[in-house]
C-alpha cells in the first residue's frame, strides 16, 4: 500500500515520541524526502543545499537518513549498483527501478504483494523464518512510438 509521507508536525511528533529532537537538520533532511520520495543521501544533500538555509553535510545527511530508517519512519534499499536509497513510503508496496535513470517509482500492485507473500507463508526456510517481502523490478523504458 502507498502511504503519503508524514508532514513535518507528524515528523516532528514521531522523533519526540522517540525520545528525539526535531533538530533543524533533521527537519531538513524530512522536508528533502517529502519532496524527493525516493533518494539517496547526495540527492538530499543538494536538495537541503538549493532548498533551504540549512547547513548539513552529506555525511550527517546518511547518518540522519539511516537512523530514521532504524526508526521505522523510512525505508531503504540497494539500487542494482549498491548504491543506498532511502524511501519516505513504508508502506507495503513494489518498486520500479529505471535502470537508465536510475530512479525509483512506487507500485501499488497489492495483489503481486499478496501472491509473493501466499507463496512464502507456506515455505520452509531452513533456519530462516520469513519477515517481509520487497519487490524490486529492474525496468528500462520502452521505446516511444512516433
């Protein structure tokens, strides 16, 4: 399911009910991801950098991105060339990966999610027992018919 993201009082309300403060950077880094949705840390990076007044280098920047995902208030997966991206939806849904942009774009396919899911439910993992399913598809575009 595609959730929105949380606004910035949501944000805010979350990271107290965590026991932490809604710092500046971490606000940016939020606001980054609202309108990014899907990013890694250099892409929010130079967003908070043409966006805001904030100061916040890229490395606080995956620190920030990484502990909100611990948190449960982000997501995160690897692009097919190991590169992290975190996700503002955490929600149960597919992503589309553009391997020639290299962007992400979400997919609500809740029927694909409850067949993978169906499929795993019944099997036996030696040592493993199943906690979720993400779906990635690796997809280039198709040509464009003129």
């Amino acid at each position: 399911m595609i959730s929105a993201p949380l606004s910035v009082e949501a944000f805010r309300l979350a990271l107290k009910n965590k026991g932490l403060k809604a710092t500046t950077q971490r606000v940016a880094v939020h606001q980054a991801m609202m309108a990014l949705g899907h990013a890694c840390a250099d892409q929010v990076s130079e967003w908070i950098e043409e966006n805001t007044s904030a100061t916040v280098s890229t490395a606080s920047v995956y620190n920030i991105l990484s502990q909100m995902a611990q948190l449960g208030l982000y997501s995160h997966r690897y692009s097919p060339d190991s590169k992290m991206y975190f996700d503002v939806n955490t929600g149960n849904h597919v992503h589309l990966y553009d391997a020639e942009a290299g962007t992400f774009t979400d997919l609500d396919d809740p029927e694909l999610v409850a067949m993978v899911e169906n499929h795993i439910r019944h099997r036996r993992y030696r040592g493993y027992k199943p906690e979720s399913v993400e779906i990635q598809i690796i997809a280039r575009p198709t040509p464009r018919k003129k």
